[in-house]
C-alpha cells in the first residue's frame, strides 16, 4: 500500500508494491514473518510505524505464508528443509501452526483480538485502529536514533549524479549481521544470470508436488526453549470473562488427547500464553494433562507457569481429576 500511502498520505515507506528488489521485499518478509523479537530488532533499524491490513478475508495475515516463502528464498533459516514454509501458515480451524503464532505479523494482527494474544508493549504500541478494524498502525517502539541519522545524513546516498533527486537507497550498518546471512535469490525466469539455485528450485518443486515430504522435512530442527509469558497477561487470561471456546482452546485439547507433545511443545514455545488459556467452563490444559494422564506434558505445562491450583466452573483443579499417580 506503500504508492497510496506515500501519495496521499505524504510519509514515505519502505514497500510499495515494487518488486524489482526481490532481496529487500525478503527482508521485510523476514521481519514480519519471525519471532517478535527478532522482527522488532529488524523494524527499529527501518522504520517508525507497522501498518496492517487485517479484519478477514484477504488480509495481511492471509497473504504472510508466501511473506514466509519469499523470505525463505533469501534466508534460508526462515523455514529449514523446506522451501514452501509448510510450518508457517494455519494448522486447522483457522488455527495458526506454532511458526505463524509466533510471528510479529501475527502478534501484530491479532493483538486483543484473540485470546492469549498480545504485541509486546515494550516493543510495539498500538497508536490507530480504523471504525471497521480493517487497518491497524503500531509505532515501534526504540527506534534506533543512529540509524534514523545515518540514513538521513546526505553523504550516504548513492545518487546517479550529484543533486540528483534518484538516489539508491541503503541500509544502515546496524543490520550488517541480518544482511550477512542472506543469499541473493536467482529465478528461473532472469536470464542475464549465470547461475540459478537449481537445488533450491528442484526442492521448491518437489515439496510443491508432495506435501507430506515438506511436512516431515520442515519438522526438523527448531527452537526448544520454555520461557514463561509475563504475570499481567497470565492473570487476565484467568480471568472468568476471559474464559472461552475458541478454536486455539479445540486445537490444544486435540493434541493433548492425541498425546502429540512434539506439536504442543513447538506451540507453546512460540506462543507460551496458550498453554494458560481456559475454555468456556474454566479448563485449560493442565485440567486435561491430569484427565489423560500425561504426565510428560504436565511437566511441560509446570515449566511455562501453568498452575495446578486454579479452580474451573465447577470449583475443581487439575488434581482433582487425575489421572497421574
């Protein structure tokens, strides 16, 4: 939206539609498309405000798994083993895979909309909202002041001539290391290239073509640590009128009947809130852990700070219903 946005609204932003760049348009993917935290350290070096087209349909979030591709062409850490990122996108029922939960386009889209779901206040502050909620504006919050001054100093433009009003934009030094990891994508189509990635071409369209393979490929490797979500969200979580059916409260009681800890362990290390979440009569998932007698995933519930003492509609805790010995 950056050509209206600059035109009408007179600020000047860094995506509008031009995809000549594909290695910039893969950057931003990158920042949108990883964890908050590692999005928001790509953002303050770039930018003042996040602008999203949300409320349904064919919105940002909508759009992000092919965010995720692109910046997987050029950083190819963004999804390992698997170039069509089958690990980020939505699992069933609307239900974003652990990748997506995680991501700053997510935190961002569905900041108090869903439950459990918040943008990091020390990071982003929501600063306009439209009647309908079709657009979305967060300031980033730390903008880096070196790199705002360097890219505003003159002397660092690359112009075509002297006083020249084109002049090749570049990116401050601060993100050397992000930029370091990339490698300049070649398409099938450009032929003034020598060389083209045939092995990453060849394994696109291979996982393209069979799905299951890009599913087991992109199940390998990935993050393994616990961390506990702030108090102040925990607690609202608990509260009564926060107590809902929603498909994330369905999708977490499916994998704990399933037993299926690698997939509950990659969700609650994206988003740690879920494991908090409580359905419409107050149980959660450390009621069902003790229902089914899951003991390994109690212990993973108990490292993220889910209690075993809160009561559910009925005035039960988890103990009072299990099934662990």
């Amino acid at each position: 939206y950056g050509y209206q946005i600059t035109g009408i609204g007179n600020r000047t932003t860094i995506a509008d539609g031009n995809t000549w760049n594909h290695e910039h348009i893969a950057l931003l993917g990158r920042a949108l498309t990883s964890p908050e935290k590692e999005g928001h350290r790509i953002a303050r070096h770039l930018a003042d405000y996040v602008l999203l087209w949300t409320g349904g349909g064919g919105d940002d979030l909508a759009k992000s798994p092919h965010l995720a591709r692109i910046a997987n062409s050029v950083y190819r850490d963004m999804c390992p083993n698997d170039p069509t990122c089958r690990s980020f996108g939505f699992a069933s029922q609307g239900v974003p895979t652990p990748k997506m939960a995680g991501s700053l386009l997510y935190k961002l889209h569905s900041h108090d909309l869903v439950p459990g779901v918040q943008a990091d206040k020390n990071r982003f502050k929501e600063v306009f909202k439209s009647k309908y909620g079709k657009v979305r504006i967060f300031k980033v919050l730390s903008v880096s002041k070196e790199s705002k001054e360097w890219v505003a100093d003159p002397k660092n433009r690359i112009c075509d001539a002297p006083g020249s009003w084109f002049c090749r934009g570049q990116y401050p030094p601060a993100l050397k290391k992000v930029l370091d990891q990339k490698q300049d994508f070649g398409q099938l189509e450009d032929f003034n290239k020598k060389q083209v990635d045939d092995e990453y071409q060849k394994k696109y369209f291979e996982h393209l073509n069979d799905p299951d393979k890009a599913h087991k490929e992109g199940q390998k490797g990935g993050a393994s640590s616990f961390v506990r979500p702030p108090k102040e969200q925990v607690d609202e979580l608990q509260k009564r009128e926060n107590w809902q059916d929603t498909p994330y409260t369905s999708e977490l009681w499916n994998l704990i009947d399933a037993n299926n800890i690698p997939m509950l362990k990659e969700y609650i290390i994206a988003n740690p809130l879920v494991a908090h979440m409580r359905s419409a009569d107050g149980r959660g998932p450390m009621f069902w852990a003790h229902e089914y007698g899951r003991d390994k995933i109690v212990k993973i519930l108990r490292k993220v700070g889910v209690s075993e003492k809160h009561k559910d509609s009925e005035g039960l805790t988890p103990l009072d219903d299990t099934e662990i010995f």
